[in-house]
C-alpha cells in the first residue's frame, strides 16, 4: 500500500512554488518539499486544510492511494 504526494502535480497546474505556498500557509518550504517529494510519515489535518483552500482543491488531488499489486 502506498500513498502518492501528487502536490507538485498541482502546484504546477496553479503555477505557484514552494516558497509562495509555504509563506500562504505559514509553513517552513523544506517542510513543504517534504510534502511535495513524498518524505513524509504523517500530516496534520490543519495542514492539509491550508494547502486545499489555497490551492483549490481537495485532498484527493493532492494524495493518491496505490493498493500493493499481488
């Protein structure tokens, strides 16, 4: 099982970096490449709220599960 960070993906599509997006939701940019790359264990809820009413979206763009293939 895996979970899939497709916030680059969107960030792309809305044209805005790391540092912008960081500074809108007051958050560290390495914490939100973390994010974007994938290196991440776990995210706050409040975090995630951020990025979608910032970007628009729901948090279904921005994550994508991926079941193990058997």
């Amino acid at each position: 099982m895996a979970i899939i960070s497709r916030l680059d993906r969107v960030m792309a599509d809305r044209k805005i970096s790391v540092n912008e997006l960081a500074a809108r939701i007051n958050l560290s940019p390495v914490n939100l490449s973390r994010i974007r790359t994938g290196k991440i264990k776990a995210i706050r809820f409040s975090t995630l709220e951020g990025l979608c009413a910032e970007l628009e979206c729901q948090p279904g763009d921005i994550f994508e599960y991926l079941p193990d293939e058997d």
